[in-house]
C-alpha cells in the first residue's frame, strides 16, 4: 500500500497544475507541490482535513458542495473559478474533479486538477478591451469626419463663395460700365485684385488646415516650426520647439506624417484642456529610434482615468505610433502638467523614395475635434 502511496505522490508531483485526490468525505489524502504552493500551508496540515479546514471558510463551503455533486452524480465536473492569490490579486483557475472507482465501479473518492489561467483571462480581457476600443476609434473617426467635411462645406461656401461672388458682381459691373471714367475703373479693378488676393489666402488657409504644404516640400523641421508658431501666436503662450535637423533627414514621409500629428494633437488638447502657461517640443535621434516629447506646465490629469475612460484623442496618437512599430505613453498628475512621449523607429527614404515623388495620403486632420 505504501509503495502505492508513493507512486501516487510521485505521479501527482510531476503535475504542474494543483492535483489532489480525496475520499467521499472530502478529506484530502495526497496533495501535489503545487497544491501545497497554492494554499500556502503544509501537507501536515491538509492530509485527513476537509476543504473548510484549509481554505477560507468561503472557499471550503464551494469545494465540499462541488466534490458531493461528483459522488453523488459520478460524472465529471469542470468549472472555473476566481479566488485571491498569494498577493491579494484575484487569479483565475479552471478546475477539474473526476470520481474515483474501485475495481467494482463504486466511486470511493475524487481526483482534482486546477491550472491556473490567470495570464489566459488577463488576454482574453485585454482583447475584449481592446475591441471595444476600436469600435469606439471607429466610431469617432467617422464622427470626426463628418465634423471635417461639415466645416469644410461651410467654409468653401462662406468664404470662398463670398468672394467668389464680389468677383463677379465687380466684373458685371465692369462688363456694364464700358465707358466708365478711368479713375472708377481703376479703383473697382484695385478692388477686384484685394478680393483675388482674399480668396488665393482663404484656399491657402483651407489647405493649410488639411495638410500642410511645408510638411511635403520642407520637411518635418520646417512643418513642426510652423505649427509650434502658428501655435503660440494664436493661443499667445510661448511653444518651444528643440529639434536637431538632421532627424528629418531619418525618416519617411509616413514616420513624418504621424509624428507631425501627434504633435499637432497634443498641442490641440494642452491649450484645450491643459490651461498651460509654457509648452516645449522635442524630438531626438537615438539608436535608431526618433523620441518625440510633448511638455506643458498645465493643470495635468489622473492618467489611470484616462485610461480607462473614453480618452479617444489619446487612443488615435497611441494608434498612430503603434501602426509603425512604435510605443507611445503619457506622463500626468493633476496640477504636474503632462507630457506626451512617442518613440517611433526612423526609416531612412531609400534611393528610389528620393528620386520618385511618393504620393501619401493625409490622414484626416482631427486638430479641431481631438480630446483627451
């Protein structure tokens, strides 16, 4: 009998997962390593013991109910089951407890397994989480979207029209004036050139907003200088910018794009929600790997809500890194300020990339409807 014994502690010890094997009173007679790990407690003080005895008395009241379901029904029971770890975490197991026969049939005990799926649950959550995410990025997206093109119908139609149509009420006016006095004539012409040179700033300015033309025929360096400007001109706080040039010369039109928006993001949500009084902007070559740090002085945030709140302008600039190769985090407390970090791998443009323009197609700008 005891070299059974030992046999069947040696084959329940080769088990990783928890394994024990108990009589039809619930009361343990081997217990593996593992199970001994799990339960924290010593195989003297669980051999001949009842689960209520060395579990929680919570815990011991489910293991008895369960293991007489076993006897009484003789059919197998698999089940999964959360309770506190070692640490206080909640970690997952699925069970499983199978009786035990004699050579007659009869059942004379039960036999269990638990395998911790703890790490399993943690990624079937996470993609949950992430699912909805997306769903929720998509469905912003496209309310984004439809917010852009709504501004820009009012805008081709308010501006561009207005002056558009001063053009050819002035042209009519000529059309019907031939024998105008040369003074009159020149002062409406005068006024027809002021109304071209409005329209040619307002279709510059919508296509500005749309992407800007510095961003494809200077670069990286120029565009961000002229964001941070623009930026610190028109919410009046000072924007630095600590780029050296050469950063540009590492990275593709793609690399540059997204980091070119992420930047023009995060400068939207500081002056936004932020209320700073000074924003800096640097980026950095490093291993191959371009650091990108947005910086304000503002009154800062709670990063653990945001995360797990509807933070949508914060999971487009994450997703925006992540789509090459990147990592991106953001760096918050309340009345500390925030700082955003993006690292994104610098892809040098090939031969062919410089010598065959690459037509990209702009990603829509969100500078007007992003949040934090």
């Amino acid at each position: 009998m005891e070299t059974h014994g030992e046999l069947h502690r040696a084959i329940l010890n080769n088990i990783p997962d928890q394994a024990w094997l108990k009589d039809t009173e619930s009361r343990y007679i081997l217990v593996n390593e593992a199970f001994l790990v799990a339960c924290g407690r010593t195989e003297a003080e669980i051999i001949g013991n009842t689960p209520d005895k060395v579990w929680s008395s919570e815990w011991g009241k489910v293991y008895l109910a369960t293991d007489r379901a076993v006897v009484a029904s003789g059919v197998r029971r698999r089940y999964e089951e959360s309770r506190p770890g070692a640490d206080g975490t909640p970690r997952w197991f699925d069970t499983v407890k199978m009786p035990v026969r004699d050579a007659a049939g009869g059942i004379v005990g039960t036999v269990g397994i638990s395998r911790d799926i703890t790490d399993r649950k943690r990624a079937e959550t996470a993609l949950l989480d992430s699912r909805a995410q997306l769903r929720q990025l998509s469905a912003y997206l496209q309310t984004v979207r439809e917010a852009e093109r709504t501004r820009l119908s009012r805008e081709l139609h308010d501006e561009l029209g207005q002056w558009l149509g001063g053009l050819r009420l002035g042209l009519n006016y000529l059309d019907a004036q031939p024998g105008a006095a040369p003074a009159d004539q020149s002062a409406h012409l005068q006024m027809l050139k002021h109304l071209v040179d409005e329209t040619i700033d307002a279709v510059h300015r919508i296509a500005a907003d749309l992407r800007p033309a510095v961003l494809d025929e200077l670069g990286l360096h120029a565009a961000l200088e002229w964001l941070t400007e623009s930026f610190a001109q028109h919410h009046g706080l000072p924007c630095d910018l600590a780029m050296p040039e050469a950063v540009t010369a590492s990275l593709d039109s793609e690399c540059s794009t997204a980091i070119f928006r992420i930047v023009q993001e995060s400068l939207t949500n500081a002056s936004r929600h932020g209320q700073p009084s000074h924003v800096r902007v640097s980026l950095d070559l490093r291993d191959g790997i371009c650091h990108v740090s947005i910086a304000d002085d503002g009154r800062g945030m709670d990063t653990a809500r945001a995360a797990h709140g509807q933070r949508l302008g914060l999971m487009g600039m994450r997703e925006r890194a992540l789509m090459l190769g990147g990592a991106f985090e953001i760096e918050s407390a309340p009345g500390q300020g925030t700082r955003v970090r993006v690292r994104i791998p610098a892809r040098a443009p090939t031969t062919a990339d410089t010598a065959n323009v690459v037509s990209v197609t702009s990603l829509t700008n969100t500078t007007n409807e992003t949040e934090w």
